[in-house]
C-alpha cells in the first residue's frame, strides 16, 4: 500500500483527489439542493421527500468539511411549519435559536415564551415535545408514514399544566394547528393518523388502560353531577353510564354487552360530529375534575409508535411508556399488542 | 194454590233469570266491542261505571252493577296488560320520569328515572289507573322537598356528623407524635409525684396525681383509637358515597319533577286527577273515530 503510495504518479494523486473532493462537493450540492426543496416546494409531495433524504443525510466527508448545519430535529419541525404554511395555517410559528443554531416553534396563543421542538427517540420516532415538559405529544414516523398523538402527554400538559395560565379557548387554539399538521399529512401525504382523545368522531372508542373498572368511580361522577345540571344516566343494558352535558353532546363510559372482556371505554358523541373527549376535559369542571381525581382508574390508554420491523423497538425499556401495555403497529396501520408476539 | 202462587214466582224467577242473562249477554257484548275496537274509554267505563259516571261525567251516585262486573274479575291481568299500552303511551309524555317493568302479566313496577342509580318506587295500578308508590320511598322524596326550604339534603345532617369523625379521627392521626411526646412528659411528672406519695402524701399531691394518671389513660385510649383510625375512616368514607349517591338520586327525582309539574304539590295534584286526565285523553282520540255510540 504504501509503495504503491510512493510509485503513484503526482499527476494520479491529484486527479484521485479531485475525485474525492467532488465526491464531497456532490454531497453538498445534493444537500443544498434538498435545503432549497425543503424550503421552496409547493408540492406536499416534494417536501416530505426532501425532509425524509435530509433526516438522514450523512453529510460527513474526509475531504470537504461544511461548516453548521441543521440536526434531523429540525428538518422535522421545517416539515411541519412547511406543510401548514402551505395550508395557510399562520399560527405555528418557526423561529431560529440564534445561539444554538437550531429552530424552535410557537404557537400564537400560548405566546413567544413556550417553545416546541422535535426529538428523535431510540428507535427513530420523532416526537414533538414542549420543551419544558419534555412529554411527547405526538409520534411522527416518516419511512411508515405514521402519527399519532399522545393521550397521556396531552392531558398532562394542556389540561393540567397549561390550564393554570391559560384560558380553555387559547389552549383550543394552541391544539389546532397539531390537528391540522395530522390532517394536512393525511390528505396530502396518505398518513395513518391516530388523533387520540382529539379525534372527533362519535363512533370512536377510547379503551381505558385499566383492564377492570370498579363501579364506585362511575358513582362518584353521579355524585358529582349533583352539583351541576348535566344528568348521569344508566344505559340500558347495564352496560355502563351516559353523562348528557350541553347541545346534545353525551359522554358514554361502557364496555360492549357482547364483549366478554367487558373492556371500559369511552364514547363522545354530539350532533354534529365536533366534539372530542379531550374538548369534554377542557370545556366541563365536572368531568375534568372527575377525571383527574380518578386518573389512575380512568386513564385512556396511550400507546407510542413502534415498529415490528425495527429491530431496536423492542430493546427500548427506559422509555416513560414502557410500563404501560405495548402494542406493535404496522406500516399498514394495524396494531399488535406486543404481549402477543 | 198454593202450587199456582209457586208457578207463578217460578215465572217471575224465569223473567229475572232472563233479564240477568239479557243484562250479562249485554254487557259482554259491549264489553266484546270495546275491546275489538281497542275503546279503551269505554272499557274503563265498563269496568268501574261508578267512578266514571263520577268523575267524567260528573253524575253522583250511580251504582257499579256488581253482577256484570264480576263476569270479567278472572281477566284482570290480561286486561290490565292489554290497557297498559296507551296507560303507559300517555304517562310516558304525562310522567316522563317513570319508567315501567311489567314483572308478571298486567303488573308493573315502576321506577324512577332512567339514571345511573335509581329507585324502584312502587306499581302501577294500570285498571284504576292510580300509581301505588312505596310509601317509605315516596316519604323521602316528600321530606327532601321539605328540607329545600331548609336548604339541606336528605342526608346533609348524617354525612355531615360523619364527616365530623373522620375530621377527628384524622387529628388523631396527625398528633401522634404529639401524643407520644406528651406521655413522655406526664410519665415524668408522675415519677416526681409518686416520690412524694407514702402515707403522709398531702391530698394536693394525691390529687395531680390521680390527674395525671387519668391524662395518660386518655391518651392510652386515644392512642388505641388512632390504630383504626385509618380503616375507620375508609369505612365512614364508603357511608358517605353511599348516602350522597341517595342525596343525588333524590335531587334528580326533585328537578324532574319540578322540570315537569312546577312543584310537588302540582305533581300530588296531578296524581289525584289522572284518572279524569287520563280518559279526558282517550276521549279526544276517540271524537274523530266515534264508535262510542254516545
């Protein structure tokens, strides 16, 4: 090796330099060229391409060094503010950390002091965090074209944590623009989306994480509800309780009667399609109140995003959620729970 | 003749016999009809003409012919099961709240509200058209009517004493400490006196003495109490949820009837006139068929 070295001619050496050194130029082109497509393109299409090269670019070459440049973490959260921009959605906001070189998101009405940003878990999730709270409120997975939100995160941090500074109708807001980003990557980009105790729809179930429900917890809504003029009824089947609150929303806590299991869930319905759990918990004291009191036995599972094809998901055990029941789900948007593997 | 005079009566026990059976025939053919044509105003009436005369047609004093009525007295139940449909059809818009089981053919039981936890609250006489509450369920829905005025609960007096206890017994709790501290202190003290006692003890002595020794009694038995005081609590707060889910139930039964009569008294009121109501109701329906002959 090293004689060959010494009997190169000079004139090769330059030349196998000049390849080496365009080889990281190339590089470099290629990166700025997705830069541009990250931040120019019209197309939806386009941009998830150009974020999905970016998050895992290897811009690192012997010969060509590039000064700072942007983490995966940001190429997430540009996606993101991208897709909205395009959507016309002014209320997520981006701005860049002049000191640590790295982007930041506000949402409009929680104000410039609370900062959201991605981070990229153990097996390549990315979850959008508040950076104080550190909880992920959504999972986004871009190679599975996954997002889910985070039932348990999103309780603790805009009905618990923000509800002290922050009226209901500002937190609403601050929760529309998650929605839209899932929306925006369902319409345009064909994402699974798991909206969670978000979603809307009357037909949703939210299975309680607790397998069984002691009776009492239901009493001490009806006991509650003494308070207030919503009425708790008993469904007919004696398959649980329907809490009727304002303009014909009703919240159902049953299990199916032909479930043997008898699994708990919850069921938010309303005439118009509009209401989701999560809106009960912020709008009604009396089923806040109720439900954080008796979170331990009320809970509503939360599951992270793991994928049965990645082979690190299962060797993550000091994830938050760990101890929580673990399910796989698959690119086609099927789940397993992990205890049946 | 006097076999005459017997012919004679045999012929008026014939014509009575006669004009009984024309009567029954009569009155099972009308009662045959009203029931064909489901006129079910006309079979209340045919079933208690007293009462109808009395109370829809405001005539006193007609007698209920017995000998009529008790021709049908084995088809009660099926009677009361077959006029239950528009009984039940009216008092569901009449009495929203209560809701019926038909338990055995033509009984029902009735029971308060459609909500989490409620109440069985009596039967439903569906043939005189009367509820017949339970009496000791019914007083307590009168007496939290009362207690509004007062601006109490049924329960407000006991949950309130109970909650009392679990307040000290949770102090008890919290002081132990506190407790162990002070027996310390007065087993001190006692040592000090006790080395003044002997038979010239002065009765001043005698006296902190024994008061000492009943302090530390009372904390003994405080102290003992504590032990439970935790299981006791959790006792008394099972009590508790129990007597304010009746205080909710009540409170329930009170807003649906004062959302669909005003007061109790409307709600007394109505259940004396549902009888009249009731048929008035029917009466209406049948104007535009007129079947009724009348």
């Amino acid at each position: 090796m090293a004689n060959n070295q010494l009997t190169a001619s000079p004139s090769k050496q330059v030349s196998l330099l000049a390849d080496s050194l365009t080889t990281g130029l190339t590089l470099g082109q290629q990166y700025v060229q997705l830069l541009k497509q990250l931040a120019e393109t019209e197309s939806a299409a386009e941009l998830l391409d150009a974020a999905q090269q970016l998050v895992t670019f290897d811009l690192d070459n012997v010969f060509v060094k590039f000064p700072q440049h942007y983490q995966p973490t940001d190429y997430y959260l540009l996606l993101m503010g991208r897709l909205l921009e395009m959507h016309s959605n002014t209320d997520f906001q981006i701005q860049e950390d002049l000191d640590h070189h790295d982007f930041y998101a506000t949402i409009s009405s929680l104000g410039d002091q609370v900062h959201f940003k991605f981070i990229i878990d153990a097996n390549g999730t990315a979850q959008l965090i508040e950076t104080q709270g550190q909880e992920a409120l959504l999972y986004l997975n871009l190679k599975h074209k996954m997002l889910r939100f985070n039932n348990r995160a999103l309780v603790n941090y805009f009905i618990i944590a923000l509800q002290r500074e922050y009226s209901d109708l500002d937190i609403r807001a601050a929760v529309k623009p998650l929605l839209a980003f899932a929306h925006a990557l369902a319409a345009d980009l064909d994402f699974v989306i798991d909206l969670g105790i978000l979603d809307v729809n009357n037909d949703q179930h939210f299975a309680l994480q607790q397998p069984t429900l002691s009776l009492t917890v239901i009493d001490r809504l009806f006991v509650a509800t003494a308070e207030f003029d919503y009425m708790l009824l008993n469904l007919p089947q004696n398959n649980g309780a329907e809490l009727r609150l304002d303009r014909g929303i009703k919240m159902d806590l049953q299990f199916d009667p032909d479930d043997y299991s008898q699994q708990w869930f919850f069921k938010v319905q309303d005439p118009d399609n509009q209401v989701s759990f999560f809106d009960l918990l912020l709008h009604y004291q009396l089923v806040r109140q109720w439900y954080l009191q008796q979170r331990e036995a009320l809970a509503v599972k939360s599951d992270p995003l793991l994928f049965a094809d990645d082979q690190s998901s299962m060797a993550v055990t000091d994830d938050p959620v760990a101890t929580e029941p673990t399910v796989i789900c698959h690119p086609d948007g099927s789940v397993t729970p992990l205890d049946q593997e | 003749m006097a076999t005459e005079q017997h012919q004679q009566s045999a012929q008026e026990v014939a014509a009575l016999i006669n004009n009984q059976i024309v009567n029954k025939i009569d009155f099972l053919q009308q009662f045959k009809a009203a029931v064909a044509d489901h006129q079910d105003r006309r079979i209340y009436q045919l079933l208690d003409n007293q009462r109808y005369a009395k109370e829809i047609e405001h005539r006193e004093q007609q007698s209920n012919n017995q000998s009529v009525m008790s021709l049908v007295d084995d088809l009660v139940d099926q009677l009361s099961h077959y006029l239950s449909v528009n009984l039940i059809d009216y008092l569901g818009k009449a009495y929203p709240f209560f809701y019926y089981e038909e338990y055995q053919t033509g009984h029902y039981r009735i029971y308060f509200g459609n909500w989490w936890d409620r109440r069985e609250f009596g039967e439903l006489d569906v043939l005189n058209v009367r509820f017949l509450f339970n009496q000791d369920e019914y007083a307590k829905l009168q007496k939290s009517f009362e207690l509004v005025h007062e601006n109490k609960r049924y329960n407000s007096d006991k949950i309130d004493k109970i909650s009392q206890e679990n307040d000290r017994l949770q102090d008890l709790i919290d002081h132990q400490r506190e407790r162990e501290e002070r027996r310390a202190k007065l087993q001190d003290q006692l040592k000090e006196v006790s080395s003044h006692s002997g038979i010239w003890e002065s009765s001043k002595n005698k006296e902190s003495r024994q008061n000492i020794v009943d302090a530390l009694q009372k904390l003994e038995s405080e102290e003992q109490e504590s032990r439970t005081a935790a299981q006791t609590i959790k006792d008394n707060e099972q009590v508790v949820l129990a007597l304010s889910k009746e205080n909710t139930i009540l409170s329930y039964e009170q807003k649906s009837i004062i959302d669909t009569f005003g007061s109790f008294e409307d709600f007394e009121l109505a259940n004396r006139n549902l009888y009249a109501s009731y048929l008035a109701s029917l009466n209406d329906d049948e104007k535009q068929v007129n079947t009724d002959g009348e």
